[in-house]
C-alpha cells in the first residue's frame, strides 16, 4: 500500500512548477506531517496533499497575466471548490 500512496504521490507532483523532486520533497514532507497510522489515513493523508495541490494550481492560473475574466472566475471557483 505505501508503494501505491508513493506512486500516486509521484503522479501527482510530475508537473510541478517547482520541478518533480521538489515536488516530490514536499508532498512526501507533507505526508510526514500528517503522521498517518495505517493505511486508510495513508490514503486520505494523498487525497489531502492532491486537493491542495490542485487548489494551488488553479490559485496559479488565477494570477496569470494573459488571463481573461472568465478565466480568472473559472479558476478561483476551481481552487476553492475542493476545499
């Protein structure tokens, strides 16, 4: 089961603007701090670190200098709609 969360982390943080590593750095930080017991908090501990990932992603868009007021709207629905 942890070799599957760690793939999943993986994927998740592949195109991570701060580079896959780093990426993979601090979801496997974030995961420690979590501290999960078993497997269930393993896998809830991923879910938590991908709707964070994903609301920050989308708050990124947000700030984009090419971005149109539709996508602004449509992107800060995004990153909060996980939460």
């Amino acid at each position: 089961m942890q070799s599957l969360l760690l793939t999943q982390l993986s994927a998740l943080t592949e195109n991570s603007l701060l580079g896959r590593d780093t990426g993979m750095n601090a979801a496997v930080a974030i995961m420690r701090g979590i501290e999960p017991k078993d497997e269930l908090e393993g896998a809830l501990a991923t879910q938590m670190i991908a709707t964070h990932l994903l609301s920050m992603e989308m708050s990124r868009r947000t700030l984009l200098d090419e971005q149109t007021v539709e996508g602004f709207t449509s992107n800060i629905n995004r990153s909060v709609k996980p939460m």
